[in-house]
C-alpha cells in the first residue's frame, strides 16, 4: 500500500464491508420472505421478527455503538 494509513485503516474497512454485505443479506431475506409468506416459513418465522422491529433497531443501536467504542479505544 502507498500509505502507511492506509494498511492502517484496511481491517476496519474489511469489517465494516462485512457488515454491510450481512445487513444487505439480511434485507434481501427479509424482503423475499415479506413477498412470498411461505418462503422459509419454517425455518424463519417472519411474524416473530416482525412484531418486535424497533426491539432490534434498538438492539442494532446499542451494539454498534458498543462497537465502535471498542474499537475506537484500540
């Protein structure tokens, strides 16, 4: 690399794009399941994780700030 800033940077890039592709994946899911019910009906009960949305946008907050508090301390 060109920079030594940039080797710096290079794992917290790879992390958030990883979580980036997860939150990705799991709206692509989200989304298939929303249009065709009985698309893993089984396996993922989508009314479960419907009714308690802003319980994980809460839970989704809390971690990432546990997260970069972490990480910014490092």
């Amino acid at each position: 690399m060109k920079y030594q800033t940039q080797k710096l940077a290079y794992p917290y890039f790879i992390a958030a794009l990883a979580l980036f592709l997860v939150q990705v994946s799991a709206g692509v899911l989200a989304g298939t399941v929303y249009v065709f019910p009985n698309f893993l009906s089984e396996a993922l009960p989508f009314s479960y994780y419907s009714n308690d949305s802003y319980k994980r946008a809460a839970g989704m907050v809390a971690v990432g700030l546990f997260w970069s508090q972490l990480l910014s301390a490092a």
